[in-house]
C-alpha cells in the first residue's frame, strides 16, 4: 500500500488484495472502496475499486484487520448489515447500563422495552432458516430502498401486501405505518410544526395554539367539504378534531444526530480525526488547516481545547429574510456539514445533516 502506484509491485500487490478482499469481505460482487475518494463509505465492483486505488490510491492509516486472515468458525459481522450493532448503539445509553440494576431488569422501563424489541428483530430470522436477513435488516433495507426509488406511500404499501401474499411465514410488517414504527423506535425521527401558507410564521412555542396567521390571517388548517370556511372553535379544539396544516416544516433536531455520531463506534472516533489524526503539515487539506478555524481557536481557547467540541458548516440552497407585499419569507432545505470529520467523509452525503425542509 505504501508503494509507488505507477510500479509493477503495487499493481501485483493490488490484485493479490483485491482477490483477498473481494474473497472475505465482498457481496453481491462490491467491496466498500478504501481509497481516498470512497473512504470505505461507498460499494464499488472489482473493476472500479482497482480503477480508484490505482489512480488515487488507499486512505491513510487503511490496514486490514488482522482477524480477518484467521480462521474462525464464527462468522464475521456483515459491516453494511450489522443490525445488532446498530441497535446497541441507537440505545446507547441504557444498552451500556442495562446490566447495573437488576430491579430495572425484572421491570423494564419504556426504553429497556424499546431495546428489546429492536434487538429481538435484529436477531430473529426474517423467516425460518433465512440466513441472509434478520427482521429489521430486511425492514432497513425495504425501507432504503423505497427511500432511494422515490417510491409513493400507496405503491410501497401495495408491495408489502404482495410480499406478505408470496411469503406467508416471513415477519413482513403489515402496513407502511408499522414498518416506520419499527424504524422510528431506533431514534432520529422529526417535528413536525404547521406554518403559515403564506409562509409569515410558525405555529411553534407561544404560537402552537393559534389557527390563524397574525400577519396575514390567513387559517392554518386546510378547508374541507364539511368546514368550508375552516373555521376552528374552542370547543373543536377541545375535542380535539383532526385538522390538517396548510403548510408543515419538518425539523430535524440537531442535537440526537450529533450524539448519535459519537454514540456508534464506528463514527465516535472520527469525530476527534480534526485534532488528533489530522496531518499538520502547512498544507490545505481540511477546514481545520485553513486561517478562520485556527483564528477562532485562537479566539476560544476554552472551546479549542476539547476535540470533541463540534464544527459544523452551513449550506442552503437560497435564503430570503426580507417580507414585503409581494415576496414572502422563505428558506430552501438547511444542510448541516460536520467538519470534525475527515475529508473523506464530512463531505459525503451519508454525513450530511439536513436540519429543516
């Protein structure tokens, strides 16, 4: 690896390690890519994976883990479907004490439940003798897919009743709404608040109990056949009637997806890269190398000081604070960066953080 690349010996050696990896770590014919551009964050076949180590070469510090050429009868944990993982560390915080108070253990709380459940799924076979899914890697991966596709609500509820009809005795969800559940239970979920159409405020804080906009008055909620003016009472309000919001901002809180980056093991330590693995040699290669971050470390030593500490930058695709007449204000989708992380990761869209849309 740490061979001139335009010499015969990298290029022997490279597919003696491609033939290696692809052997041991390979699926469906990819490998996750450890040259510098992929960072091992994304699955490439044996030709484009020599293609990139052999024009940009491997990621700093790659090594193979030494178990990997070991024999074992266990088998390793699939990196890109390692459920159980994932579960211990959406609940990290009660999966690293759950042992500590046997009176906690004979009566689980709502979190321990949660726990549970989701590891349960993360063991149980998707069907009898299924090897290559659990329930909840086989739910991930549905649900992925429909995210990636851009598949509608009704065509992907219409597939699960298909596919529960074709696999009687797969643990397929029954409807859309109880696979989210299922989702929804690992944490990073959103707010939804209703805003005005017009877009003059939210119905947030002091404002979620109004039903009209104090700028322009307009109503909250949409008109239906039943309530063509929309008109909202106090008693309705009591009754609590479904109403359903003219406009809605989705939020993503920012602060559980910051701590689930230093919850998985696989991120936490990447997140000190900036200040403890960042080459420091004069040259411009990441944020943390530039005149603002060190000016500002300079500014607030107190903040410096701890590597843990986030940077985040900004990006929005277009951003109007000014409201007349005729222009409203309104905000494009906000995307959050977190430089702490290493160049090869902080800008790839795995990592990015998107705070509201």
């Amino acid at each position: 690896m740490s061979l001139p690349r335009a010499t015969t010996e990298y290029e022997n050696g490279l597919d003696k390690f491609l033939d290696f990896i692809f052997s041991t770590e390979g699926k469906n014919g990819q490998i996750s890519c450890p040259c510098i551009d992929c960072g091992n964050q994304i699955w490439v076949d044996r030709e484009e994976a020599r293609t990139h180590l052999h024009c940009v070469g491997f990621i700093k510090g790659y090594r193979i883990a030494p178990f990997i050429s070991e024999s074992c009868e266990t088998p390793m944990l699939d990196a890109e479907d390692d459920m159980q993982g994932l579960v211990h560390d959406a609940f990290n915080e009660f999966g690293e004490n759950r042992h500590e108070n046997d009176e906690s253990q004979s009566m689980p709380n709502t979190n321990a439940k949660k726990f549970y459940k989701a590891l349960e799924d993360a063991k149980k076979e998707l069907y009898p003798g299924c090897k290559k899914f659990s329930v909840l890697s086989f739910i991930i991966r549905l649900f992925h897919s429909k995210c990636v596709g851009k598949c509608n609500d009704k065509g992907f509820s219409m597939m699960l009743d298909t596919l529960r009809e074709a696999f009687p005795y797969a643990s397929i969800p029954k409807s859309l709404y109880d696979l989210r559940k299922i989702i929804r239970e690992l944490g990073l979920s959103y707010d939804k608040i209703d805003a005005c159409p017009n877009d003059c405020m939210l119905y947030w804080k002091e404002n979620s109990k109004k039903t009209e906009c104090d700028i322009c008055h307009k109503s909250r909620y949409k008109a239906n056949e039943n309530d063509p003016d929309n008109e909202v009472t106090i008693a309705d309000m009591d009754k609590k009637i479904k109403k359903i919001g003219a406009k809605v901002l989705r939020h993503f809180p920012l602060i559980p997806r910051l701590q689930r980056l230093f919850m998985s093991s696989k991120t936490a330590a990447s997140m000190r890269w900036h200040e403890e693995s960042r080459t420091k040699d004069g040259y411009l290669r990441h944020p943390a190398d530039s005149p603002a971050w060190k000016t500002f470390d300079f500014n607030y030593p107190d903040f410096a000081g701890e590597s843990r500490n986030v940077r985040l930058g900004l990006a929005s695709d277009g951003f109007n604070p000014f409201r007349t007449m005729s222009v409203s204000h309104s905000t494009w989708p906000v995307v959050l960066m977190p430089y702490n992380l290493p160049p090869w990761m902080c800008m790839k869209q795995p990592y990015f953080l998107l705070e509201g849309v």
